[in-house]
C-alpha cells in the first residue's frame, strides 16, 4: 500500500503581472515533482484546479490569506492557476 501524501495548495500568482511564474509553466510541463516540507521529502503530482475544487480552495485560500479576498480570482491573462 502506498503511502498518503499530504495535500498542499500553491497558489501561481505573479502579482499580477501579465504571465504567468516559470516555475508553474514548468509544472504545467511536467506535473510529477519532488517535495520537501521540513524534513520530509515526496513525490506529488500537481494539477490547476478547475470548477467546484477551484471555488472551495479560492474560499480557503482567503480565509488563509485575508489580502487575496481583495483580488479578484483572476489575472490579466485568466485566472491564478494552482
């Protein structure tokens, strides 16, 4: 059986610039990656949520962070991917 790997959010904001980071062209590239949280290393794959997911983890991410409540959930290009 293997072992759950945690569930973590990364959210793609440039501060509102009109393109996108790198680092998340390159895992909308290659989704499977290398994680480290303080001593703990895995691999994960990562995804841009869409739909109901992407509501519930805008409405996360704001209780979080209250400054992105102030930000509409969009960039000039589109929305943040994460």
């Amino acid at each position: 059986m293997a072992a759950r790997v945690p569930d973590y959010v990364i959210v793609a904001s440039k501060g509102g610039a009109p393109a996108h980071p790198a680092w998340y062209l390159n895992l909308e590239a290659n989704p499977e990656v290398q994680v480290q949280v303080k001593g703990e290393k895995f691999t994960a794959r990562g995804h841009t949520a869409q739909g109901a997911e992407r509501a519930a983890l805008w409405a996360k991410m704001v209780e979080i962070y209250g400054p992105y409540a102030l930000v509409p959930d969009q960039e000039p290009t589109g929305k943040f991917p994460w």
